[in-house]
C-alpha cells in the first residue's frame, strides 16, 4: 500500500510540474465554471494530504520514535 | 482619522495583546525562546508553519499576481505542498538529528555536519542579508495595505511603526510561544475574511465566479492558460520547482525554528501531512484577482487590486476588517522571521559564551534588525528592493549543503560545498543584475553550476581518500551518547 502511495506522490508531482505543457489543461476552458488548469492543480494538489495520511495510518512497527 | 484606520490600529493592537499573552513562565535560554522547548504538539506547529505561508504575499501579492499574469499566478499554489510531502519524510530527519545535537538554527545543523562552526557563520551571515529584504517586504507590505485603504501615506507610516514596536514587543517577551498564539488568531482571521472576500466580490462585481471566469473567456482567455511571455511554461516550471527545493530542503532560516519546536517526529510527520490541505485556501486571492481583471483598469497597481475592490465594494469598516488580516498576514510571518534571524545572529555570528550574553545579543539583534528594516521601509523604500530579488534564489544555494547534511555520514567535505556555494551565489548575482532576460528561474540556473562544483569537488576528495575535514558525523555520533530533549549542543553557552 505504501509503495502505491509513493507511485502516487510522484504522478502527482509529476501532474503538477508538467500542467503548462498538458494540452488538455492548459487552455482557455472552464471546468465547473473554474479554469481547467485551477481545477486540475487544486485536485492534484487535494491529494496530496489523503494519500500522506495513508503512509501514517500504514506505517509499521519499525518507526523509531514508536520503538522508544 | 477614519473609520479604516482606527478598525486597522485596534486590530493591530488586539494582534500583539495576543501574542504578548503567549508568554508562558520563565523563558531559560536562546533555545527556549526560539523553539520553545521542543514540545509543540501538531496543532500549533499547524499554526506556526502556516502562518509562514500566509504572508502580505497571500492577501496582495496572489490577487496582485493573478490581475497582472492571469493563470501564471498558479506556481505559487503548488510549490508548498510538493515541498510539504517530501518534508514529510525528511522533517522528521532533521528533527531528530537537532533534537540529539542541541541545535537550534540551520546554521547550527550546517556546522555541526561539516564540522565547521566558521561555515554555520557564513551561512548565517547569508540568513541575515537575505532575509532583510523579506523582512522589510512585511513592513511595507503593511503600509502599503492601510495607504491603499486610508489613501493616505501618513496613515500607512503610522501603521508600519505602530505595528512593528509591537512586534518587537511580544517577539521578546514571549518567543516563538508568542509567534504561535498570534497564528491561532491571524488563520482564524485570515479564512473569514478570504472567505467573505470570495463570497461578496465576485457577484457584487460580474454576478458571481462562474460569470467572472466567463467573463475572462470572452475577453482575456490568454489568461486562463500559462501562454508565452513574461510568465511563461519556463517560468511556471522553474520558478515550482525553485521554490520546491527551496521549502523541502529548508533553505529559508526562520522555517528552522517552527519545524524544531515539534514535541515528536509524529507531530512533524502529520504537520506536512495535512498542511498541503490548507495550501489550497492561496486559490481565494487568486480568483479576485481575476475579479480585478475583468473590472479594474490595467493601469491599477497589481498589489492594490484586492484592496481596490474591497474598497469599491465593503463599508469602510469592513475595509478595515480586510486591513487588520493582511496586518496580520505581515506581522505574524514577520515575527517569524525575526526569532530566525536573531537566533542566527547570536548562536552563529556572534559567538558569546555566556547564556546571558547570548540572550542579551539575541534581544539587542531582534530590535536592531526591526529598526533598520522599519529605518530602510520609510526612508528608502527600494534600497533592500533589489537585494529581495536575490533571497529566494540565493538562499536556493543552500540546498547542496544542506541535502547532503541530511545524511549521516559526511560524503562530501566542506571544500567541495563552500565552492559550490560561492559559485551559486556568483551567478544568482550576475543573472539577477546582469542582462540575463530569460525567464527560466535564476535560483535554479545558478544550481546548476553549484552543484557541478560540488560533484567535481567531490571527486577530487575522493582520488585524495574522502574528505579531509574531521571525523565523519556517524562516526562522531557513536562516540558521545544522545542527549537527552532540549539539551545543548557542544560548545554552547555555560550558564553565566
């Protein structure tokens, strides 16, 4: 499960540097009334924060500061 | 004196009352002060850190930002939370080596690492000159909120240097415990304004945000995308990832203190876990700033467009409501900012070696820095201008250092990184004042070359058998046993 989350970190910020060069994203277009690029950073950057929460609620017995 | 000023000047006073009733008993030492014994649980390190990324920027700069570049405003919006993710796993790193170590400021960390306490001294010497300028940048920050407001200069010169004496007040009474309880207030603040700001502006001027963006698409739709120009995918890229490795490596000297006040690496960990959450609240600003766009003149001073529509739109009293949260947004990060600052100066630049004479340069800095900062704000406003555009870029030099202070082990010696660093800066220097027109983010040009010199020096330490410097810190590390929490680091103060 952690592994799948650092997968997902990297796509994220992957998704995040890469948002000039996303054709479908960066263009004059709204989504939900919003810019598309706002959209998609905003969603990206909503993920974050789950997917963080996950590697803490995960992590394993081997964490230092648990073994003290 | 009006309405604005008077909400304003209240609000400013109720903002240091609160940090001065921080305080809580006796502060012992530097460290106590800076960081507060180390025992911050994830609520108020939520609050410490980020009160340091809602600064004047958010409230002026973002709506200022957005009005002037349209969707190239959006590099500020991802920057803290990729930099929040890795410092999940790195912050607890750095925590708990300067936890064991005593330190309390980057150039603590930096010397210690590389064995050298006159390299922690010119790293602190760079904290200082580079954050001048951001300090400044606060003031006037402030200032120029309650000028736009009053429409007066006095009124915003009153407010700089009313404010700033408060804050040197609550920042010497009470420390970063201080810092902490003015955040509680300034975030509060900071969200209902934004949200009401966000609420009310966008329909009292286009009918809402969908019919603002709308409006943008018809008119201005080269400002819903990042299109060539000033701000351009270059800039965008460069400038994210800049301030990525910026914020993840901890270039900025006064993210130290809030980071090593956590009372637990758990505490750390879920700090960058939920901050990225809050990042997004930098989006607000922003789509006033589109509001602006559609509504204000191109001749509008960019900083001035969210305080223009607040004006056009609020009572003057809620005006003055918007004006004590952006007051806060600058006195809060500037208190911050302060505690980073006079910690560097009186544990690494001037070496005392009493816990009194620590503690007596430390305060004396806190007030010297604020006085030539509020001095240079009111009388040559644009003097510490150029040197800001140097901060971020020159502090980015950094990150070679302290991305291999990270390790354990000393893999590359002091030689190899002071050259690098005198490179890096060299070239931020020369790219920032020379005829550089690129749009590819200076700070990361100038990396370039930094750490080429570090791998070449690098290299050459190891044809000579590694580094020469002092023991390797593993090493060291076995060779003393841990301290225990807020103890102090060798060669600090004895108590006088």
């Amino acid at each position: 499960m952690t592994l799948v989350c650092y997968v997902v970190l990297v796509l994220i910020a992957v998704g995040l540097l890469a948002s000039p060069l996303l054709g479908f994203v960066n263009r004059p277009a709204l989504w939900f009334g919003l810019p598309s690029i706002m959209v998609w950073m905003g969603v990206l950057v909503l993920l974050i924060t789950p997917v963080l929460a996950i590697v803490e609620t995960t992590r394993g017995p081997d964490d230092e500061e648990e073994r003290r | 004196m009006s309405t604005t000023l008077v909400v304003t000047l209240v609000g400013i006073l109720v903002i240091a009352g609160v940090g001065l009733l921080g305080r809580r008993g006796a502060i012992t030492d530097v460290s106590d002060w800076a960081v507060g014994g180390r025992r911050f649980g994830s609520w108020t390190m939520w609050f410490l850190q980020a009160g340091e990324v809602f600064t004047t920027f958010t409230f002026l700069g973002m709506a200022g930002l957005a009005f002037a570049g349209g969707a190239a405003a959006l590099y500020a919006l991802p920057y803290v939370p990729l930099a929040y993710a890795g410092l999940y796993f790195l912050g607890p790193v750095v925590w708990r080596r300067a936890r064991e170590q005593g330190h309390v400021t980057q150039a603590d960390f930096l010397a210690e690492h590389f064995g050298s306490r006159a390299f922690g001294g010119l790293v602190a010497v760079l904290g200082v000159v580079f954050l001048l300028p951001y300090l400044q940048l606060q003031i006037t920050g402030l200032g120029l909120a309650v000028q736009l407001a009053t429409g007066e200069k006095a009124s915003g010169t009153l407010s700089m240097v009313v404010a700033f004496v408060l804050v040197v007040a609550f920042v010497l009474w009470a420390g970063i415990r201080g810092v902490a309880t003015t955040s509680y207030l300034k975030d509060a603040l900071m969200l209902v304004v934004l949200i009401v700001l966000l609420a009310v502006i966008p329909a009292a001027v286009n009918g809402g945000i969908g019919p603002t963006f709308e409006s943008v698409l018809a008119h201005a739709p080269r400002m819903l995308t990042i299109h060539a120009g000033e701000y351009d995918a270059g800039y965008f890229i460069s400038s994210t990832v800049a301030s990525t490795l910026g914020v993840l490596f901890l270039t900025l000297p006064h993210s130290w203190p809030a980071l090593l006040s956590a009372g637990s690496e758990r505490a750390v960990r879920r700090n960058y876990a939920y901050l990225p959450i809050y990042s997004l609240a930098l989006a607000i600003p922003m789509v006033i700033g589109f509001v602006a766009l559609t509504a204000l003149p191109p001749s509008t001073s960019s900083n001035g467009a969210l305080l223009v529509l607040a004006g056009q739109v609020f009572p003057s009293w809620f005006v003055g409501v918007v004006v004590v949260a952006t007051a806060a947004t600058a006195m809060v990060p500037a208190a911050g900012i302060l505690i980073g600052m006079s910690t560097l100066v009186a544990r690494n630049v001037v070496r005392t070696t009493t816990v009194r004479g620590q503690t007596v340069t430390n305060q004396l800095s806190v007030v010297g820095l604020t006085a030539l900062a509020l001095v240079l704000a009111i009388v040559r406003p644009d003097l510490l201008a150029n040197l800001l555009l140097l901060t971020y870029s020159g502090l980015d030099q950094l990150v070679p250092a302290l991305a291999l202070a990270l390790f354990a082990r000393r893999w590359v010696g002091l030689r190899p990184i002071l050259a690098g660093l005198v490179v890096g800066e060299v070239v931020v220097v020369v790219l920032t004042f020379g005829p550089y027109a690129g749009t590819v983010n200076e700070g990361l040009v100038a990396l370039v070359p930094n750490l080429v010199v570090v791998a070449l020096g690098a290299l050459l330490e190891r044809r000579r058998g590694g580094p020469r410097e002092g023991t390797p810190r593993a090493d060291r590390a076995t060779e003393s046993s841990p301290r225990p929490a807020g103890s102090v680091a060798r060669g600090e103060p004895s108590v006088d």
